[in-house]
C-alpha cells in the first residue's frame, strides 16, 4: 500500500506529520492529487474547540488534479483541474429551495465533515463534488475560490445589490468581501478592522475608508461616512459578539446585516428596538454554493481579482504544524497558504 504525509489532528499533540496509506480509489470515487490547501479559520476553531476527533485530516479550501476515476465516474476526467465542494442530494426541501449547501439529505464533504481533509498529498472524493478550475486560473487561486465564494455567499444572504456598506473584521472573508463588493459596484467601502496590516490589505482590495475600533469611535464615524444615514449594508465577519451590536446602531433604515462569521458565545443585543424603529434585516450565512465558486473562478479567469493578495504566509505541509503554533494560533497570519503537490 503507497504511503503519503498528511498533516493529522492528535487529541494530545495537536496537529502532527504523519505517513499514512494514501486512499485508493473505487467505482464511484476520484482520487485527487493535492496543489494546493489554504487554512481556514474555521480549521483553527475546530482544532480550539476540543471537538474534533483523533485522527481527522482538515483542510477543504483546496485545489489539485484528478490523477485516478472509478470505473463509474463519467463527469470527471484524469488530468482534470478541480477544487473540491460538498455533496447534495437535490431532492431534498433545502435542495429544492436552491439551498444545495444546507443540504439535509447526503452532504459529504471534506475536511470538516466525513471524508479527510486536504492537509494531505491525496484526497478521495465524489464526482459532484469537483468544480473544474477554468484556464488562466493557477492553483494557489483556485484553491482560495472557497473562501471568496463564502463572502460572495453572505453578501448574496444580505440581499442587498448596491450602496454604502460596513465590513466589521478584515481577516481572510472580510478582506474577500471588500474586494467582492468593489466588483458588485458598491460604494462606499469602509473596513473596521484593528490590525494596521490587514488595514492596509484592505485598502490594496478596494475599500474606500478604514477604520480602527482601537482608536476610532466606529459608530460616530460611521454616521459620518454616511451622512447619518447609516449603511445599507453591514458584514459582521470578525467573531467578535459586542460587533453585532454595533452593526445594528449602524445599519440604515431598512437595511441589512449579515453575520458571516460564526460566533459560539451568547451575544447581547443593547438596543433591540433598532431591529423595529429601522426594520433591518438580521441574517447569518453559512458555507457557499458550487455555483458561487465557479462565478469566483471565473472572475479570477477574467483576472478580476487575484485571490493570492490575501495570502500571508506560503508554507510546506511539513511546515504546517509549526507554522500552526507560531503564527495561526496567534492570529498573525491572514491566509497561510499550503504548497503540498506540483502547483498549476
Ligand atoms: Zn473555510
Ligand atoms: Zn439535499
């Protein structure tokens, strides 16, 4: 049995190298070749959270090539570019409700769901859950096509086409969503963000005004930007609980706020009265469509955006564990970035 490394969670040592059996495929599945594996923020929750069992394999924003097909797969080819989405039924009430990505029926998915993740040389997965990476698109691009479908994703839930908006936290999604919303044609931008390089990162991206919670007075400013209006869009994206408030002082009349970051604490609304008096939409997303990744793929064919500025750190797999340590953990990296295979 061919053996490959793989970056696996330990319940007492954290994330490890190993070597472990490389999967091999049957009927029904693909086997992919790893480029490349970005590392999420939900990866480092995961791993916070305690929950995650021994053994597991993460990574999911991925790009790679098909090197094997089961003698039933007939949608996807050896040799074929692909980044990897979950499964779905397409019977059941979420599917027929165009909500493929909540998927009640038969969601697989790898890295956070059942199959092991891409931290790893090969990965095994189902023909409908590969999206074929169009020409012009390299992999380090490719395998960033998840997390900027997810800000196109809560961008889409706000429901919202066009005007002021407010992205609260610029990590990984927020800094997508800033550049996202300057290809919708929404203006003006303003990012709310405490760290002066991702600031700055936000500004390369397109937004308009920035802000610092640490020293501005983001709710006065933020009636400035938009003469007291408020704004007509607001993306709550850095898990801090108190933001939500904020993101309700600010909302404009009849506008909308979405929370595409995932907050596990109990969260304290100081003026509910705001949700009346201004009628504003509270959402939250999760995940993104397969269609959402090909329109982000495209928009990287069209060199619309290049997903690779948001990229901090580019590392090996062997790499991985240490850079976990010193610089995920800590939240100095923005996007650490895994070369694993030959990239494209
Ligand atoms: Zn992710
Ligand atoms: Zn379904």
């Amino acid at each position: 049995m061919a053996l490959m490394k793989a970056v696996v969670y330990r319940k007492k040592a954290g994330l490890i190298l190993e070597e472990i059996p490389a999967p091999e495929v049957d009927d029904d599945s693909v086997i992919v070749r790893v480029a490349d594996t970005g590392f999420c923020g939900s990866d480092h929750s995961l791993i916070e959270s305690g929950f995650l069992s021994d053994g597991t394999i993460l990574g999911h924003e991925t790009s790679g090539v098909v090197v094997a097909t089961g003698k039933n797969v007939t949608t996807v080819h050896e040799g074929m570019k692909t980044i990897v989405r979950p499964t779905f039924c397409g019977k059941c009430r979420e599917c027929l409700l165009g909500m493929t990505h909540l998927c009640g029926g038969a969601r697989r998915s790898i890295g956070i769901g059942d199959l092991p993740g891409a931290f790893a040389e090969y990965i095994k997965i189902y023909p409908q859950m590969a999206i074929e990476v169009p020409a012009g698109v390299d992999s380090q691009n490719a395998a960033l096509a998840e997390p900027f479908a997810a800000a196109l994703h809560g961008i889409r839930v706000a429901g919202t086409k066009e005007g002021s908006v407010l992205v609260i936290g610029g990590g990984a999604i927020g800094l997508a969503a800033v550049k996202i919303l300057g290809i919708l044609g929404y203006k003006p931008i303003v990012l709310s963000e405490p760290v002066k390089e991702k600031r700055e990162l936000g500004k390369k991206l397109g937004a308009d005004f920035l802000l610092d919670p640490q020293l501005d007075n983001v709710i006065t400013r933020g009636r400035e930007l938009t003469g007291g209006i408020g704004f007509e869009t607001i993306l709550e994206c850095s898990g801090v609980p108190d933001n939500i408030s904020v993101a309700l002082e600010l909302a404009a009349k009849g506008g909308s706020v979405c929370m595409i970051s995932i907050i596990f604490k109990s969260i304290t609304i100081t003026q509910p009265l705001n949700m009346n008096f201004k009628e504003i939409r509270f959402t939250g997303s999760y995940s993104n469509t397969h269609e959402e990744n090909r329109i982000c793929l495209q928009w990287m064919a069209e060199k619309k955006m290049d997903a690779r500025s948001i990229i901090s750190d580019t590392i090996t797999l062997d790499e991985l564990p240490f850079v976990y340590r010193e610089r995920i953990q800590s939240g100095k990296a923005v996007k650490v970035m895994v070369a694993i295979g030959d990239e494209f």
